[in-house]
C-alpha cells in the first residue's frame, strides 16, 4: 500500500475505531501488578531500524519477566531482519503483509485470531501515536495495554483505553523510550514510569556470521567485480527511501564517490532495484570500473551484512542500511537532517553522523506522522558539503 493512503486510513478510520473503543475502556481490568504474565506481545510494525533499536528493550523484558512467553508483530517485510536477531521462536512472530489493502485485512483477521488463542496478558505497543497498532493491542484481549500517549498534548489521538499510558519523550532517544514502555508495566507513577534517565551508552549485539560464509561470498564478490577485487571498497547507500526528503544530494555522492576512485579507493553503490536509476548517475559521473553498481546485487539483507565485512566503510542516509551496519564490524558515515541521531542513532561506536540543526530540523516527527513540511530544498542535508565528508572518510580509513 502506499505510504500515504496508510496514513490517511489510519487518520480517519484509526481515529473513528480509537473513539468506539474508549468506550469500552473503563469495563477492562487490570492484572495486579504483582503477577508475572505468561504471554507477552510486543507490537513494533513499521520501522525496520526501530527493530535494531529495540534490541535493548527486548533483552530488558527477558530480564524482567524470564518466565514469560514473548511474541513479536510486525509487517512480514521486516521479518527478515527479526530472524537475524534471533530474539524469539519463530513461532512466536505474527506477521502482516502491508503490500495491499485486501492482503493487510486477511493477515489482520488471522493474526488476531492468533492473538485471542494464545490469550496475551501484556500488550506493548511500540509504534509512535500509529492507530492501528493501538487498535491490535486492544483487540488482542490484554489486560495491560502499554502505549506511547501524548496526555495534554494536542492532537495525535490514539484512544482511552490504553491503561499504562507513557509520556512520548522527543528528547530522548528512542531506545531508552522502549525499556520505558517495559517499566510501565509495573509503574504505578503519574505518569508511568516516571524514573531517572542515566547517560549509560546503549550498546547492541552484534549478529555473527561463520567466516567460511564471508569468504565465500567475497570469492564469489571478486569474481563478479574484478575491477575492485583487492582494494579498499567503500559502499555508499544515495537513497532515501520511501522519505525521499532524508538523501543527502546526488550531486554530492557523485563528487565524493569521483574523489575516492582518485585516492585509489573502489566504491560499491547498493540499495534496491529500484535505485537503479541513481546508481546509473553515480557510475556514468565517475566513468571508472573501480565504481560498480551494487544495487539488487545481495539476495537478502544476510548477504548484504556479510559484504560489510569485506567492506571498509559504509556511507549512506538516515535509514535500513545504517542500522544494519551496526550489527557489524563495518565503520559508518550517517546523513541526518530531517531526523536527528540524538533520536534514531545507531547503538554502536563504529558510526560518524553528519547533522546540521537548523530552525525547521527535526521536521520528522512523531507528531506529523512523519511528513515533512519541507519544499523539497533540504537544506539540513545540502549543508553538509562532501569535502567536509571526504575529510572525515580520510581519518577513518587511515586510521
């Protein structure tokens, strides 16, 4: 489905069901706080990165709670990273193909039958002010629903009967808002979960490969791409996705990927088939074959992590890629502009972030359902200029 019609669905439709609920609220109860729940549903659908980024919150519910039974919902497009993870059985995850309207309603009838059978005591809804993931969590039949609440803020409204409301915090970063979520639980603060935040760095674990593996993928990387078989390769990632507005300008991967291949450097363009098109731009501008197009060129994201470490350094946008690098030895160059790494940064000590903050920035939000203002003239990013980038890539491959 595109992106803004499950928006506006979720706005008029999620708001109508969300009032029909609240009405229903106050006749739920709620297990004692004291009890230990046996079947636990965590609810994280849309983001990819968020996944990664949850990793510490997931660990923090086996803590918590070991004798429970955790289960996972999201879109069956990012299943492929939860089974990397490897954080639940696999049939423990409840999937939902948002690819259509009519196969996102069957998958919703059958993952709430799912839902009623295996009877969930907790529910923890991780999406940012999303109806629909409010609405599963309702119907799942949980007696502790937990959810972000913009209590006296204006708009966003997701419902009443969310009955361990958390406080959307924009100025902390959104791993420590999902252990919050987890805390809530037992909360009995107004509002839940009231506790003090420490400067302790988040880390992630990351996800081993059998080196005969990567070898065997770089033999059959060096065959394919004799040209750079050898050299230093550097992987860069120009697109943004389905939010355009987050890309760090063609113009200036061209001068940079230019630059690298006069330093003697090979560089390697990836994303999907339908970056193609940006690919074929950066290759014609460069007219060398020490730049090759990568895009569609690993079969699943597994292949693709086992290339960065081959790899000397990624650079790429705000998005998938960099998250997923994180998971690996690989060094990082992120673009942030419409959205801020203070935020959505990656948990590890191998990234360099690039952030302009300007008056408008972050201008993806929570609250705006992540659609930006902009007029497409993104500034924040345009900012960053790729000398000052080459600069940086200098010290990390030196060094």
């Amino acid at each position: 489905m595109d992106i803004n019609f499950q928006r506006k669905l979720d706005r008029i439709l999620g708001t109508a069901i969300c009032r029909i609920f609240s009405f229903f609220h106050n006749k739920r109860e709620s297990i004692p706080i004291n009890t230990g729940p046996q079947n636990i549903l965590v609810i994280l659908l849309s983001e990819i990165g968020s996944l990664i980024l949850a990793q510490p919150m997931f660990n923090r519910i086996k803590e918590k709670y070991p004798r429970s039974s955790m289960h996972i919902m999201l879109f069956k497009k990012n299943k492929e990273i939860l089974d990397l993870l490897n954080i639940v059985p696999p049939d423990n995850i409840i999937t939902i193909n948002n690819s259509s309207l009519a196969l996102f309603l069957k998958d919703s009838l059958s993952a709430l039958k799912k839902m009623r059978t295996i009877k969930f005591d907790i529910t923890i809804d991780c999406e940012l002010f999303s109806r629909i993931s409010s609405i599963f969590s309702f119907l799942s039949g949980a007696k502790i629903c937990v959810g972000f609440h913009p209590h006296t803020q204006e708009g966003l409204y997701r419902g009443n009967f969310i009955n361990r409301p958390v406080l959307y915090n924009p100025y902390q970063h959104i791993a420590k808002q999902f252990i919050t979520l987890v805390e809530a639980i037992s909360s009995t603060t107004i509002p839940k979960a009231k506790r003090t935040i420490g400067n302790d760095i988040l880390m992630i674990s990351p996800i081993k490969f059998k080196k005969n593996e990567i070898k065997e993928l770089l033999c059959i990387f060096d065959k394919d791409f004799p040209s750079v078989a050898g050299k230093k390769l550097v992987l860069i990632n120009p697109s943004g996705g389905l939010l355009p507005i987050r890309a760090w300008p063609l113009e200036y991967y061209c001068q940079l990927t230019k630059k690298l291949i006069e330093h003697g450097y090979a560089v390697g363009i990836i994303g999907m088939s339908s970056d193609k098109e940006l690919a074929n731009q950066i290759v014609a501008h460069c007219n060398s074959d020490t730049c090759v197009d990568l895009t569609s060129y690993t079969k699943s994201i597994r292949e693709l992590m086992m290339m960065f470490h081959f790899s000397s350094l990624l650079i790429t946008n705000d998005g998938g890629p960099g998250h997923f690098a994180s998971l690996t030895p690989i060094n990082t160059i992120v673009f942030y502009g419409p959205e801020t790494p203070l935020l959505y940064g990656t948990l590890n000590d191998k990234t360099v972030n690039f952030y302009r903050s300007l008056s408008c920035s972050p201008c993806l939000t929570a609250y705006n359902h992540r659609t930006s203002p902009c007029d497409g003239n993104n500034i924040c990013l345009k900012d960053i200029r790729s000398e000052e980038v080459f600069k940086k890539i200098k010290e990390i491959l030196n060094h």
